[in-house]
C-alpha cells in the first residue's frame, strides 16, 4: 500500500533537484564556456546544497538512525570509495555518513548512463560531472580516462564512488555471483557480490599517475532492519531504522603499483567484507565489532544538526518559491520553458552536460598550448 510520508519524499526530492536544476544550476551553466574549472567549483557546491536534503529527510523527519565505526575520512583528500552495493539506495544513503565525516561538495558517483535522462536528478547529475558507464569497456574505458584527467588538470579535489559489485545484492545477483565463483574456484558469498576489478584497478592506476589520489576507503553498509532494496520500498514507506557504515582509510602509498596486485588487494577486501557482515548480522545487537582507529568527523554532530535543519527550511521554502512564482509570473514560466528545452534538447545534441563541460575544457586547454 502506499505511503503518504514515502510519497512526500521522493517528491521534494524530485522538486528541489528538478526545480534547482532550472533556477538554481540554470543560471550558472553560461559560467561554463568561460571557464570550466571556475564552473566545476560553483556547481559543485550548489549541488552539494541540494546532497543535504535526502540527510535532513531521512533523519530529522523519518528518524533514521546513523551509525559509523572505523577509520573516517580526513578532510578535503582525494579519494576513491569502494562500497558493497545491498541496495539500489546505498549511494543515497552514504550521504549521511559523507556529511559528518567529509565534504558533500568532493563527492562523484560512477553509475549508470540511463539514469542521466531522469529529469532533475539526472540533470543535476551531469551537472555535477558525475561518471556514468554503458557496461561496454571499450567505451567506458576513453570516458573514465577523460573524466579523470580532466579532474587531475583542474586540481579539484575528487571522492569517487565507485560499486566494484556492479549491481545490488538480489537473489538473481547472488546466483549469478555463485555461478562466477564456481567457475573461477572462488568462495561463494552470502552477504556481499563477486567485485569486478577492472574500473576500479584503471580509476585507482589514472588518479595515481595524475597525482589526485591520497587514499582509497573501503566502507562496509549494513542495515539491521527495514532493508529498502528499491525506491519503491521508499514509496511504500519503508524506511531503514539504521544506517550503519565501517570505514576504512588505506593511504595511496600503501597499495598495491601493479594491477594484478591491485585487483588481489580489492578481492581481498570482499573477502574481509563477507565475514565482516556476517559478523554484524548474527550479532545481539547488531553491530560491527571493530572500532578501528578513529579519525575525528570533520563536523560536530551540532553543525551537522544546524546543517540539516538550514536544508529542511531552505529547500521546502525553494520550492514553495519555485512553484509560487510559475504561477504568478510570465518572465518566469517563459524561462522555465526555456531552460526545460534546453535541459531535454542538449543531451540528444551533446550526450550530456559532463560531455560539453569535457569540450569546453579541451577548447581552454587547446587555446592555452597554442598560445604558449
């Protein structure tokens, strides 16, 4: 049956990213032909403004509990982010964890290109120079290198997210990891998915050549109850009770230099997961069992409660305002149309925002070498 407070959710989500696309994010894109590396820092943190929302829901709203054990993050680094994938909401939900512990404005997911022609979320995506793959290496391979060295060349500080597993973690997918380990004599896992290696051995070896990467975090997610698999769940009003996150920190200079090394220490790590979620799932209560060497969260949990609350009255006033002024004046619904056909047209013109943020960017680059 469905919930009206499951309901409630994704629609301010789908209006505060919809409507900050056109009038927050809108204005800004001009920003982009002059300088993409001076564009790349504003939107990033305009976007990251819109990351807080999904947090102040979920917690101050619906009540969800976070819990984070381990090492953390040091503030500001650079860093790819492997994570298990139990559910196809995991992304979302790390932004409770990345709030408290580091800044929303570094993070970018590697995810799927459909997802890119969802309007609002999927403009605000590509917006945000998120990396998004079609599954075929030989294409996803040139635009990972480019979206990486364009990050290395600006200097911007980055935290990739990256889902090794591929996919979340359903019957289907356990059986299709049991059949791969079978025929690789590999150990078959409950509570986790054979990970693929091969991007995140290539994202790990292009940010290290490019000197972009100071530390890998392995995090571990768990949910001991209310385990929401899809957005449906969340229409539904199915909401986890708790969120609990076990991160990892391994330093640059402590990995592996070749990639067959790289792709042994990333299976290692699920190997480590595998055991360290049993752990937490047959535990009274549940919970992880390693404290880890604490690295202090980078915001007290009063910031990040004021943090929450601005987010809660900003954006349900942002939206308020948006729907308010449509109706009320014409200037405003003739440049909402306006920028609607452009958000629609210049993704089957360009392939998406991050691709003619990439152009731009080659064209500054080019014009600058000539000119030296």
């Amino acid at each position: 049956m469905l919930s009206v407070r499951g309901l409630c959710f994704l629609l301010t989500l789908f209006l505060g990213s919809f409507f900050g696309s056109i009038f927050m994010l809108g204005p800004v894109l001009p920003l982009m032909l002059l300088s993409p590396a001076w564009y790349r820092w504003l939107t990033d943190r305009i976007v990251a403004t819109w990351l807080t929302l999904p947090v102040a829901l979920l917690e101050l709203v619906f009540g969800v509990k976070v819990v984070i054990t381990g090492d953390g993050f040091v503030p500001g680094e650079r860093s790819v982010i492997i994570m298990n994938h139990r559910t196809r909401l995991d992304w979302m939900f790390l932004w409770c964890c990345l709030l408290r512990c580091s800044y929303l404005r570094l993070e970018k997911i590697c995810l799927k290109a459909a997802l890119k022609a969802v309007p609002g979320f999927g403009w605000a995506m590509q917006v945000a120079s998120f990396i998004f793959i079609r599954r075929r290496w030989e294409e996803d391979r040139a635009h990972m290198a480019n979206m990486l060295q364009y990050f290395c060349h600006i200097k911007e500080p980055l935290q990739l997210l990256l889902f090794p597993e591929g996919t979340d973690l359903t019957e289907n997918t356990r059986a299709r990891s049991d059949e791969f380990a079978e025929k690789n004599s590999l150990p078959k896992y409950e509570y986790v998915l054979h990970p693929r290696t091969t991007g995140f051995t290539f994202i790990v070896d292009t940010l290290q050549k490019g000197g972009h990467l100071d530390a890998v975090h392995d995090i571990t997610v768990a949910y001991p109850q209310n385990i929401p698999q899809t957005e449906q769940h969340l229409v539904l009003g199915l909401f986890p009770r708790e969120i609990h996150f076990h991160v990892q920190r391994f330093p640059a200079a402590s990995l592996p230099s070749s990639s067959e090394q790289l792709q042994s220490w990333c299976q290692e790590r699920w190997r480590e997961k595998e055991q360290r979620l049993r752990d937490f799932y047959r535990s009274e209560p549940r919970r992880f069992q390693e404290p880890g060497a604490r690295v202090p969260p980078c915001k007290s949990e009063r910031r990040v409660a004021l943090i929450k609350a601005a987010s809660l009255l900003y954006w349900s006033g942002f939206i308020t305002l948006s729907c308010a002024g449509l109706c009320l004046y014409t200037p405003l619904r003739l440049y909402f149309l306006l920028m609607l056909v452009f958000f629609l047209g210049q993704q089957r013109v360009t392939g998406g925002l991050e691709l003619l943020e990439l152009a731009c960017h080659r064209r500054w680059t080019g014009a600058s070498e000539k000119e030296h």
